[in-house]
C-alpha cells in the first residue's frame, strides 16, 4: 500500500518506465517535503523530463504509481491533475501563442477559479476585475507588463518561458514542477527569475525544478535528487551532493563548482 | 449581464443600423427586394453560428448543413402539429438541432483535424441520403415536407384559432403575417440578436477557453480545462444557430427538403466564413453576403445586359468586351466566385475583414498619428 507521510505532498513509487526497449525510469522511489524546493539534476536524456511527465499525467508509467497528497495521480487526466493544485512549466514553452500575453495569464486564472469546465457567458473577460488586477500584477512580477497586449507568440524564448512561469504561478498551486525554467534566458533575467522564486518560496509552495545550471540549483534547491541512466543514483542536501563522489563521477565530470 | 465593452456596443449599433438599412443601401445593387434581403440575414446567422465553433476552436466542420435541414424540418412539422405561430417552431427547430448536435458532436468530436472534418462531413451525408430512403414518413423524400389544409395544428385547434380562409394557411408571428418586409425585419431582427450571442460568447471566458483550444490544447489540458465539454458545447451552439437558420427558411418559405443538408450546402458556410475572415465577429456576415449576392445577382446578368452596358463601345470592342465578361457572369458566377476566393485565401489568410483592417493600417500611417501608447486589444 502507498501511503503519503504527514509532511511529505508527492510520492513517487517504484516508478519504472519503459519506451520500447529503452528504460528511460527505473526503480524510481521519489518523495517531495511539502514547501520545499526539490531539484532534480542529471545529464542530458537521463529521464528527467519523463519522470515530470509521468507525475502529471502525459505519459503513463509501465508500473508504479505517483501519489499526491494521498490522491493517486496514476490514471488521472492531465485537467485534473492540474485541479488538484499541480502546475507544471515545460522544457518546451507550451502557452497561448494566438492570445494576448494577458489573456494568456488570465485562462489559468478561470481554471482555478471556475473549475474545469463552465460556460459563463454572462460576463465579460474584461469584467473580471480581480482577475485582470491578479494577472497585471503577476506580469508586472515578472517584467512582461508593458507587453500585456502583444501576442504571446511574438515573445522572445525567455520571454515565452517567463510568461509560461506566470501562467503556473496564477494559479497558486500547490505543487509546481519547472522543467529548465531559465534554459534560454540572459543572466539578468536568470537572476531575475531566481528572485522570483526565492520570493514564493516563502509562500509555502513545493517546487520540483529541473536545471542544468548549477547557479540556479545552488541558489534554490533545499534537497537535490540526481538522476543518471533513468535511476536516482543521490538523493540528499546540497552540500552532500556536492560531495557525493558517485555524483561527480556520473554528472558532473569530476568536479562541482 | 446583458452589457457589452464600449467596443462591442459601438460594433453592434454599426451593425444593426447597417442591417436595418438594407432596403435602402441594397437598392443601387440591384438586390433590395425583402426574398433575397431575408436570405441575406438567413445565411448570415448560419455563418455567425459556424464561426463559433470554427472561428473559435479551429475545428472544421464540414457537416452543419444537417443542423440546417433539422432545423427546416422541424419547423414544418411544428406548423403541421402543432400551429401556424413562428414561436413554438423556432423553439423547437432550436432544441431538436441542439439535440442532433450534441449526437454528432460526441463521437465527431473524438477525433481531431482532418478526421473531425470527415466525420461531421460523413454524418451530413448519413442524413441526407436517410432523407431520401427510411426517414420519407418524416421527410417525405424528393417532394419534400409541405403544409397541407388538413394538418392537425393542434394548439391551434385548442385556441380556436384555425384558418379558415382558402388556401394554405401562412405562418404567423401573433396573428400578423410573416411575408414581404415583416418577413426581412423579422430575419432582420434575429441576426441582430445573433450577432449580439456571438459578440457575447467572444467576449467570454467561454470564449477566451475556446480560443485557448485553438491556440494550445495541450496547455488547455495542462492548465486544468477540461477541453472536450468547452468543444462539445460550443459544436451545439453552433448547431442551434444553423437549426435557428433553417427554421427561417421554412418560416419565409413554408417547405422543407433534404437539399437544404447536401454537402455543398456545408461547403458554402466554410466558404462564407473564410472569405468575410474567420474567427472574426464581421467576417462571417460579410462572406455570407457576398456569397448570396454573387449566387442570385451576379448569376442573373445575362449577355443582353452585358451588350446594354457596353453599348458606349464600338462595335467591336463591344463584341469584345462582352464576350470576355459573359464568362464571368450568368452561369459563370462560380468562376468569378472562385477566383475571389482564391485571391482572398492566398493574399488575405484573413479574410476581407483582415484586408479592411490592413487598410485601415495604412491610412493611419499616412495621417502619421505619433502614438507610442499601447492598449489591451484582445485577439479578434
Ligand atoms: N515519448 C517518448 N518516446 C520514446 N522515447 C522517449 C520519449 N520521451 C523520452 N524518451 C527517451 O527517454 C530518455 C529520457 O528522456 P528525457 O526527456 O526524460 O531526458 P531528460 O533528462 O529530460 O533530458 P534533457 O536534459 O535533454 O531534457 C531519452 O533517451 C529520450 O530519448
Ligand atoms: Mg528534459
């Protein structure tokens, strides 16, 4: 029987997962304490995207299960999975390229709001003040106010990745999962992003981050778990990872600086 | 509640005054006369109802010309049954094509792009032939569904209310008749509430779901929409709209028949809709306009009037230019159609809704207005 410990909001199962003949996962057993940062390292194609994809529900996994908060997340559709308070920023910015930048931080908004599904067409989208104050000040966060009426496709790909970032945070989730977060961005808006993170960070929300920047990861995560050839091989603090031989050996070429 | 934008209020007075004034305006085109005037405002909401779901979702149907002859057809036995009054018959053309919408939307709807298109386009078919052959108790096959002097109309029957002067009975809006202009405003009236619907669907978080499935349906998902009840939804819409439209049709026209569902029917509110700009709150109306007007005008010009017109010319010029022209026109209106289309589509992806807003572009330019500001305009 899996069973979610009192502090302890997702968990990741005996997690294997198979494409083919390729075992991208395998032996997962993963767990996230509840307001911390979890970050998740590794070399490239080592399944870090997959084990994201698996726990919101893109791709089924070959066995295990994934349980969020005593809920089994295994089997859900991806909608509701997110209505249960799972956010999740892409490796690949997926956002509203035909909408304005703020509609595309609205949407999410309705979503928390009004569930699912509901058709409202008594009211306007531009009478939904406290939404529209909501989204404001998240892209005004976020640096991306003065571009609110633009089409989110005309956005550069940081720009695209920190819209994407509002989206999730609109929603106040209570999980949120960034794959590469600032892959793509310039130093300053690296920096600008980690602020923003450390800010909600006192908020109480989990975070699972995904980051090939060890600047990033060093300066957010309170535990790292390192993943190589689809099995956790670490797990722990970031000093002890840091100094985990194993660690060095598998990912970062002998040294961690 | 029943408020719009500034925007949205100023498009709607525009339209309705434009719509109103159809009499007035049509007249110097030759197509002022209330039978073609209601066809106008007939195929406009159709379109209106189209654009919904394709203007929105991006989801081609290639099948609401069922939805069309649903709406006929009940509509004609709404008179048969139950009474000569447009109300109940409206009201049920609504509620039956609603309910075949939802039926073809639920399993059209599980398949996407190209094999949506087939499925809704393979339903249609499905009814028109089933028009023909099984269902002729209903539809009375290649006759088509008239009104007869003995129809029950029962509600009538309850008012007291029977015809009884010679002749079929005519439909009714509270015992006024619904022929000539009545029969246009009445059109006329209701594609202003349609268009109003449409204005306040697109303004709506509804709408701003739909858009967001046409834009990213992964994100949709990803974000916690639940997309396949917003798609069901806005395919009924847009079902009820085309049922609304073909109910019209058998209220200025007492008959239904199975060639109001032939795919070529289908086909023209596609052609309606990207021709005027899809997705936009003008476009479909202009297109459907066009469309008719190109069908019932444009077909009727025949070489005689072609030599009238051209008779300034010298002789062979004359003979000429008429000859050249005469292929476009007369039964070669689908050519000029087509060309037109082609132009639109290749040159104008957005229809001519995109080509005035293109225009409107450069004069502003060229009045050189220095204005950094920008504004919040949602996407159209
Ligand atoms: N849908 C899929 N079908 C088949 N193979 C896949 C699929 N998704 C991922 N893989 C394979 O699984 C392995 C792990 O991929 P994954 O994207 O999880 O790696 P990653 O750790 O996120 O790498 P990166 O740092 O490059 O993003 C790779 O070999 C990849 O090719
Ligand atoms: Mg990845």
């Amino acid at each position: 029987m899996i069973e979610a410990t009192p502090n302890i909001i997702l968990h990741a199962a005996d997690v294997h997962k198979n494409f083919g003949g390729l075992r991208a996962l395998s032996d997962i057993d993963l767990q996230i304490e509840e307001g911390k940062t979890h970050a998740i390292i590794g070399p490239n194609g080592a399944g870090k995207s997959t084990l994201l994809n698996v726990i919101i529900g893109r791709i089924p996994p070959s066995s295990g299960a994934v349980v969020f908060d005593g809920t089994v997340l295994t089997g859900k559709a991806p909608h509701e999975i997110n209505q249960l308070g799972i956010s999740r920023v892409f490796q690949t910015p997926e956002i509203f390229p035909d909408l304005p930048v703020l509609h595309n931080v609205m949407a999410p908004a309705f979503a928390r709001r009004d569930g699912a599904f509901r058709v409202n067409l008594l009211r306007s989208i531009d009478s939904e003040r406290q939404i529209r104050q909501e989204a404001e000040d998240i892209l005004d966060d976020i640096g991306l106010h003065g571009r609110r009426g633009d089409h989110a496709g005309s956005l550069s790909r940081g720009d695209k990745r920190r819209l994407e970032l509002a989206m999730c945070l609109i929603q106040r989730p209570r999980l949120l999962l960034l794959d590469e977060p600032t892959a793509g961005m310039s130093r300053h808006d690296t920096n600008t992003t980690i602020e923003l993170l450390r800010k909600i960070k006192s908020s109480g929300m989990t975070k699972v981050i995904i980051e090939h920047d060890m600047h990033v990861v060093f300066s957010l995560a309170d535990r790292i778990s390192v993943l190589a050839q689809g099995r956790i091989i670490a797990s722990g603090l970031p000093q002890e990872i840091k100094e985990d031989p194993r660690v060095q050996q598998a990912y970062l070429g002998g040294s961690v600086q | 509640m029943f408020s719009l934008s500034r925007k949205d209020l100023a498009a709607l007075a525009v339209f309705a005054a434009v719509v109103l004034t159809m009499p007035i305006w049509l007249a110097p085109f030759g197509a002022a006369y209330p039978g073609l005037m209601q066809k106008f405002a007939i195929y406009a909401i159709f379109a209106i109802g189209f654009n919904i779901l394709f203007g929105l979702t991006g989801y081609l149907s290639f099948g609401h010309a069922a939805f069309l002859g649903v709406g006929s057809y009940t509509t004609v036995w709404s008179f048969k049954l139950l009474s000569m009054d447009i109300g109940p018959a409206m009201l049920f053309a609504i509620i039956v094509s609603g309910v075949f919408a939802l039926l073809i939307g639920y399993f059209s709807l599980r398949r996407t792009g190209i094999y949506f298109s087939i499925l809704t386009l393979a339903f249609a078919q499905m009814s028109y032939s089933l028009a023909y052959s099984v269902l002729t108790p209903i539809t009375n096959g290649e006759t088509g569904l008239l009104l007869a002097r003995d129809d029950p109309r029962h509600l009538d029957a309850l008012f007291g209310a029977q015809a009884t002067a010679a002749g079929l009975p005519q439909p009714t809006l509270f015992g006024m008749s619904v022929t000539g202009y009545t029969g246009f405003y009445l059109c006329a009236v209701i594609l202003i509430i349609a268009f109003y619907l449409s204005q306040k669907i697109f303004a709506s978080p509804f709408g701003m779901a739909l858009r967001g499935i046409k834009s990213n349906q992964t994100r949709m998902n990803y974000t916690g929409f639940n997309t396949r009840p917003y798609m069901l939804a806005a395919f009924v819409i847009s079902g009820m709209f085309a049922g609304l439209a073909g109910a019209l049709l058998s209220i200025t026209d007492p008959l239904a028949g199975a060639e109001r569902m032939k795919w070529t029917e289908s086909g023209n509110v596609v052609l309606m809709t990207i021709l005027g700009g899809v997705g936009t709150l003008f476009g479909p109306v202009i297109g459907a306009w066009l469309i008719k007007y190109f069908e019932n005008i444009f077909s009727a010009i025949n070489t005689n009037m072609l030599n009238g017109l051209f008779s300034f010319l010298p002789d062979g010029v004359q003979t000429f230019v008429v000859t050249v022209l005469s292929k476009f026109v007369g039964e070669g209106w689908h050519l000029t159609l087509g060309l037109m289309f082609v132009l639109i589509v290749v040159f104008l992806p957005g229809g001519l809704v995109e080509g005035f807003h293109r225009l409107m572009v450069r004069l502003k330019r060229q009045k050189a207005t220095p204005d950094g500001v920008t504004s919040v305009q949602p996407a159209e």
